[in-house]
C-alpha cells in the first residue's frame, strides 16, 4: 500500500497481534473443506453426457467443469482426477462416466466464461488489485534442463472483490504486459448488480480508470490515491473525483485523506490473492494462454467456496490502536448435503457449476 503511516520508522513498529474470534466456526470450515460429501441435481445428470455415432461420450460444459474444480480443489493432476471422478460416480451408483484426462484438457481450452453462482445484493464496495501467477514456459524449461538463465514469465490475475463478504466478484487474466486499468472495464462488466464504490491502488491513477468507472454508471464513487507528482486536470466546470481527492490531501494531507475515504479496506484485495495463492497455488499448470485463463476462473471460483464453508473473523488485541474489520463467514445454504452414496434434489438456479456443488461450496 503507497504511503503506509509512519513510512519512515515503519521498521520500529511492532507487528500487530489479532485473535479470531469465530475460532470453532471457523474451524469446522477448515474441515468441511477437505470433506468428500456432495450431492448432484436430478437435472444435471440428464444432461451430464450424450453419446454420439460409435457409443463415444459427449460431455456437457457442467461436467468438465466439475472435473476441473476437483482438481484444483485437491491439487490433482488430470489422471487422478479422472480416477477420483469415476470411483465417486461408482460409490453413488450411476450409470454416468467421468470425462477422460485428455477431453478434460482439451475442452478446457473453449470453456465459456464462468460467473459467480450468487453475488452480493448491491450496491457493491468493489476492491479491484491483480497479481502474477507464475507459468511453466520455455524459459523455465531451459533453466532446468541446461541452467540457463531465462526472463521470468507469467500472468496478470485481476480481481475485483466484494468489500463486504470477501467474495470475488469477476476476474479476467491476461498478459505479463498489460497495464492494470486495462481490465477495469472487463471487470465491472462481468459484475452483475449495482456497484456503488469503486477502490483501487495507486497503479490505477490516471484518467483511463476513473472514466471506464464513470462510463460504467453514475453516481459511483473513485477512491484511487493519486501520484506524488499528480495534478489537477484543469477542466472548467465541476471538478472531477480525482481533482477532490487532490485538493482534500493539499489541505488535509495524504494519512488524513486516506483515513477520510476508508482507504485501508484495499487491504482486503490483498488478502484475497494471499488466499489465491496459498489455497489454490502460486503458479498456472495449463500451458496454452485459453486453457490458463479457464484454469484461473475455476480457482477463483473454487476459492469463493471455500470461504463459503468458513471464513475468519479477527479482531486486534484489546490495547492495540488498530481493528481488523474481519470477515465473518458466510450464511450456510439452505440445501441439504447427502453422502457419497445417495442423491437429492437440489435448490434450482445459478449457473451450471452449481449441479455439482464440491467439497467446499455447502455446509455438509
């Protein structure tokens, strides 16, 4: 975070202690993360596969979506997750199969783009950061194989995240070399509701993102801090958020404005992608650029259910002079789990990805 307090003697500073306070929620979370319970909707194993000339299978995109979250839910290589797909199906009696390893990485590549099954009511606080996952290319092959030294590769993660419930709301990956505002506008438009707010970094300043968030609605509010060497735009008229923010920190300065406009729930953003990284991983598995950002759209959305189960909530220590605006878990769903050898009927609605809710999407 640019112009953290106290920047200059920061090394002084003692770290600050926090305490959960949901620790037995919490913790029957972390457990229902690793469970195997799930229950598949009536309408999605009629509409799981078809046969075409020769008896071969043909999946539906809610299949291979599923075989894709149970990989990245449990870190499974494609051939394991065939194996874990089809010893499911067998233990819940269906007739059904599982995707092969090599469909499931072939169809990966034309997989539509996936949405949040269920986003908060609005108007939405939108936390917008990105991140660079790491990708296996040639480079690293050659510093392996021959010790060679090699520019690192990888990938830009864009996220935009609810302030409120810590959900990822939209993502969009893409390369190394696009600049950050660029995917402001895909962001908001994957964002199905109202969005009052609107928070970035620094990285963000400039005209380009305050006017895709003005083209997208009115009425939203930019908090982005602007540079040290920033000025006012000089328009006549009205002044523009930006030339505001400008003005409040010329008067008040820039901790005064930063305290004014609550612009420390950037953080949140940034604890998002630590999750990302430590639950779902550091680095891109799939090769191909379509097949890598399917493979981010599945972890986001197997991250989003895995807070679902169980999310901290933390408070500091009582005599510290900061609070932690923890956040807390999640509404359980009202659908009833069955084990691994029954079935239900299940709520309808949402997307495809929700006829087969994983590991982490209930409170079984």
């Amino acid at each position: 975070m640019a112009h953290k307090h106290n920047a200059a003697r920061r090394h002084h500073i003692p770290k600050m202690s926090f305490k959960v306070q949901n620790w037995p929620v919490y913790e029957a979370g972390l457990r229902r993360r690793g469970s195997l319970t799930l229950w598949i909707e009536d309408s999605a194993l009629e509409h799981w596969q078809s046969f075409g000339q020769g008896g071969q299978a043909r999946y539906t995109d809610a299949a291979i979506q599923t075989s894709l979250m149970l990989r990245t839910a449990f870190k499974l290589p494609l051939r394991q997750t065939e194996g874990l797909m089809a010893s499911i199906l067998t233990l819940m009696d269906l007739t059904i199969s599982a995707p092969d390893h090599t469909t499931v990485s072939r169809r990966a590549v034309t997989l539509p783009v996936m949405q949040p099954a269920l986003v908060p009511h609005g108007p939405l606080h939108v936390l917008i950061d990105s991140t660079g996952p790491q990708v296996y290319g040639a480079g690293q092959w050659l510093e392996v194989k021959h010790g060679l030294k090699s520019r690192r590769m990888w990938r830009k993660l864009h996220l935009a995240v609810d302030a409120a419930s810590g959900m990822i709301v939209a993502q969009t990956l893409t390369d190394q070399d696009v600049d950050d505002p660029s995917p402001v506008a895909p962001l908001l438009d994957r964002i199905d509701g109202p969005i009052g707010r609107v928070t970035a970094d620094g990285a963000y300043d400039g005209a380009p993102a305050h006017q895709t968030v003005a083209a997208h609605g009115d009425g939203i509010e930019v908090v982005i801090p602007p540079r040290s060497t920033a000025v006012p735009s000089g328009d006549p008229g009205v002044p523009t958020q930006r030339d505001r923010h400008l003005a409040m920190i010329a008067e008040q300065g820039r901790l005064a404005w930063q305290a004014a406009t609550d612009y420390g729930q950037c953080s949140l953003v940034e604890t998002t992608m630590g999750r990302y990284k430590a639950l779902i991983g550091p680095r891109l598995r799939a090769r191909g650029f379509a097949a890598q950002q399917t493979e981010a759209a599945i972890g986001t959305a197997v991250l989003n259910r895995m807070l679902a189960a169980g999310r901290p909530k933390s408070s500091a220590f009582s005599g510290s002079s900061h609070s932690s605006s923890g956040l807390g878990p999640s509404q359980p769903p009202s659908a009833k789990c069955t084990n691994a050898k029954s079935r239900a009927s299940a709520p309808k609605g949402g997307s495809a990805l929700n006829h087969l809710l994983i590991t982490d999407a209930d409170n079984c």
